[in-house]
C-alpha cells in the first residue's frame, strides 16, 4: 500500500454516491440536505481569541439543524397533549 507524501498530503475528490434504486428518494434527501444546511463547514485552526468567532460560525453553521431539531421537540411535546385534551375534555 502507497503511503505518498504523509507531510504534505493531496487531497482527490470525495467518494462517488453509489447507484440508487430510488432517484426520486435521494433527490428529495439532498433538497431536504441543501435546504436545512446550505453552508459549507467552516475550516480553520481556531485560536484563543479567535474561539468566540469560531463557535459562531460552527453555530450559523448548524443553524438549520438546531431548528429541525425545535421543531421536532415542540411536535413530541404536542401531540400527546394535544390528543390528551381531545381525549378528555371532548369540548
């Protein structure tokens, strides 16, 4: 196995995405992907005084996650209560 220059390493393009059965499902997962978080991962040493702005960035970063993730807990904390009231209260 060829190591190559582990000092100085080159970088090739990323692994190639299998062939699917399902174009339309994976279509759909990229859009969902692209939509929730459209930014690339910001890359950088981070140094002391540069830590503040570095978690800012990792935070706009993963802005559309933390959101999804909201949402998602304000529907699990929801809908039983809902379905809780309608079930009791039968207003």
């Amino acid at each position: 196995m060829e190591l190559g220059n582990i000092s100085q390493p080159t970088y090739g393009p990323g692994p190639e995405a299998p062939g699917s059965s399902t174009p339309g499902l994976v279509g759909m997962v990229h859009g969902f992907l692209q939509l929730v978080q459209p930014n690339a991962l910001p890359i950088g040493a981070p140094v002391l005084r540069r830590l503040s702005f570095f978690f800012s960035q990792l935070l706009l970063y993963e802005l559309g996650f933390l959101v999804c993730m909201a949402i998602g807990l304000l529907f699990i904390i929801l809908v039983p209560l809902v379905g809780c009231c309608f079930c009791c209260c039968r207003c």
